[in-house]
C-alpha cells in the first residue's frame, strides 16, 4: 500500500526493530487491524470512487482512529464515523481525535512500532 493515500498524519518514520520485540507484542492487534484496513483500501475502497463527504476519507479515518486509540476504541470511533456518513450529512474535514499519550511510533506504512530509544 502505498503510503500517498494516506493522510500524512497516519504515516511517520518508524521502523520496527527486532530487538524491540517484546514491546511491539501489545501492538499484534493493532496492526492486524490496520493490515486488514489496508486490504480494504487497497481493493474494494477503489469500487467507490471518491464519494465520502469528509476528510480524511471514512477507511483513512479507520486507520487513524486504530493508530491512535488500538483496536477496539479505533473501531467504535470509527462506527461512529461511519454513522454520521449519512445522504444528508454536511460533510467536511473530520479530524480523528488525537489519544493524549500516544507514545508509539508509525511506519511509513502506517504501521504502529514502539518508540526508538534514541
């Protein structure tokens, strides 16, 4: 996938590391999530079109609310998003909103790794 559909908010210069291991263990569910958001973008988000009324698009959306708040609080968010996506909704720039202590790193991917320890 490429990183260019990505809003850039939801791709960094993260690597993974394999000394990092261990920490990135907590994130498997996490990135299984966003693999499979990826997929989805890759394939049937194309048969749409551009026809979302927001920005970021209600897929970028996804990957940012699981980057940011992990797979289960990502996925509330981003039913609720897909709820106010209605015929009669106006539409505009919806931002995902920001977890206060994110403290990971994103790949150039969008892919969530622990932080480097510089």
């Amino acid at each position: 996938m490429s990183a260019t559909t990505l809003p850039v908010s939801s791709t960094g210069e993260g690597r993974f590391e394999a000394s990092a291991l261990a920490p990135a263990l907590p994130l498997l569910p996490r990135n299984a999530v966003l693999a499979l958001l990826h997929g989805y973008r890759a394939t049937v988000s194309h048969l749409y079109g551009d026809v979302c009324k927001y920005y970021p698009s209600c897929s970028a959306y996804a990957v940012g609310a699981v980057q940011q708040h992990g797979a289960v609080k990502g996925a509330v968010l981003a039913a609720a998003r897909l709820a106010r996506c209605h015929p009669w909704a106006e539409g505009g720039i919806d931002d995902v909103p920001r977890h206060r202590d994110f403290r990971h790193e994103l790949t150039p991917h969008g892919f969530v790794v622990p932080p480097r320890k510089d």
